[in-house]
C-alpha cells in the first residue's frame, strides 16, 4: 500500500506520524512544496495549483490515497480536486468540532494562516457548528509557519518571540483549549500549551485525518486510542527546493519521536 502525504513544507510531518500509528506497514511517499512554502501568505490560486501539481506527481508514483496534511492547502484544493481524482483525497481542518464536545464552555482559540482564517472553508464550519461562531477565536498567525519551517539555528528563539509578541495578547482567562489550524504549528504545540503559564491545551486534527484514511482504504476496528509509532518506517521524501537540506531535517524530526526511515 502507497500513502501520499502532502504539505507545503516539514509541517506535515506530524500528520505522518499520525498515519504511521494506523498503518505502520504502508509506504509513505512525503511531498513537501519548500519551494512555494509557506502557504499562508499565497494566492488561493496559487496553492491549488500547487497542490494539483503535487497530486499528478503522487499519481505517477502510483498512490492509493493522498493526505493533504496542509489546512490551508485543503482549504484551497480538496474540493476541486475531489471533482477528478482518482483516488481518496483526505484532507485536513481544525479540530473545532472535537474542541467543542470537549471543552463545552469558555473561549476556543484558534491559530491559523491567514488563508486559513478567511477562507470559505473556515467560514462554513463555523456557521454549520452549534455556537462555534459565538465561542471561537480564529487568529491568523503569519509569519510563524514560516519560522518552524526553517529549523535555523535561532528558529526556536524567534518562535518564542513570535508567540510572546503576536499570540499572547490574544489568550484571556475564558480560553480553555488552542486549536492548531496548522500542521507547522504542532512541532510548538508544548511552548503554546504553556505561553500563560496554566497549561491551556492544545487539539489538532491529525488523528482525525489517519482514522478517516483508513475508514476510506476499508480498514475496519480501528482501536479507539492511537497505537504506538513503530520503530522503523517506510518513506520516501520529495522536496521540491533543498531537497536534501529538508530530508535530513525530515528525518531528523521523525527520529526525535523514534522513527528510523
């Protein structure tokens, strides 16, 4: 089985790992656009046509489904996409409505990309959702993908600095979760968790995205907690600027939650 697995840049890794907990036997194929990264700040055009040419390119390799592990991307792409492909397209949205059931009452804050935040996408789950518009923050963050994306020797400086300047002001004493909007920001999801210093939690929806991957490849009797990674995985990595700057940070990432490649 071939699982392609698509983000803008190292952001969907996580979302990979995720797959891997449900299908640790698949091969992987990561495609990352470092390119055209981030996507925050593009076009809607711009990032369909982007994703569109990542999904010709995941066909040639032969795939059995392809996992748009970018909000954004999915926001711009899953559904003229879905009009043609010949394969599941499984995409990725905030985990609101997870917020929602879990935390009834207070604040849900939400950090996103601006394309995130004003797309149509966001705008329709936020209508359809009891109270969602009422108790959701969204609060576009441009800029930060961009610093987890880069690994450089500072990254981790200015992604504190970002966080204390541009989020910050925004938590209050009503917010009781942090929905991340974007994969990037799941590599943070411990400095965002704890920017007040009261632990506010932190809910992606990655998990979310490998269970309805493999709901849509017939495999039945999920298990209701996520399995452990395995040790060992089958990936193949393709990157479309830095390619091997990005494949050793990818496999960097992935050995730091102890997964060989």
């Amino acid at each position: 089985m071939r699982i392609g697995v698509f983000d803008s840049g190292l952001g969907g890794l996580s979302t990979l790992l995720s797959c891997l907990r449900y299908l640790p036997n698949a091969h992987f194929l990561f495609y990352g656009d470092s390119a055209h990264s981030p996507y925050g700040d593009k076009t809607a055009s711009e990032v369909q046509q982007w994703t569109e040419d990542a999904y010709a390119w995941f066909v040639r390799q032969g795939v059995d489904a392809v996992v748009l592990a970018c909000n954004t991307a999915t926001s711009a792409a899953a559904i003229p996409l879905r009009e043609y492909a010949d394969v599941p397209i499984i995409g990725i949205e905030p985990a609101i409505k997870k917020a929602l059931v879990l935390y009834p009452e207070g604040s849900i804050l939400l950090l996103a990309t601006a394309m995130t935040v004003t797309g149509e996408k966001l705008h329709k789950l936020l209508t359809q959702l009891p109270n969602a518009a009422e108790r959701v923050q969204p609060l576009a963050c441009p800029g930060l993908a961009e610093r987890i994306e880069s690994q450089s020797n500072n990254w981790q400086q200015q992604v504190q600095e970002y966080l204390h300047d541009h989020v910050l002001p925004f938590y209050s004493t009503e917010t009781q979760v942090i929905v991340l909007g974007c994969t990037h920001y799941c590599w943070i999801s411990n400095w965002v968790s704890e920017l007040t210093g009261r632990n506010i939690p932190t809910l992606d929806g990655n998990d979310g995205v490998a269970r309805q991957l493999c709901r849509r490849l017939d495999i039945q009797s999920l298990p209701d907690t996520p399995p452990d990674l395995p040790v060992e995985a089958s990936i193949d990595f393709y990157f479309t600027a830095a390619a091997a700057d990005k494949t050793q940070i990818a496999r960097r990432l992935l050995r730091a939650h102890g997964v060989k490649t």
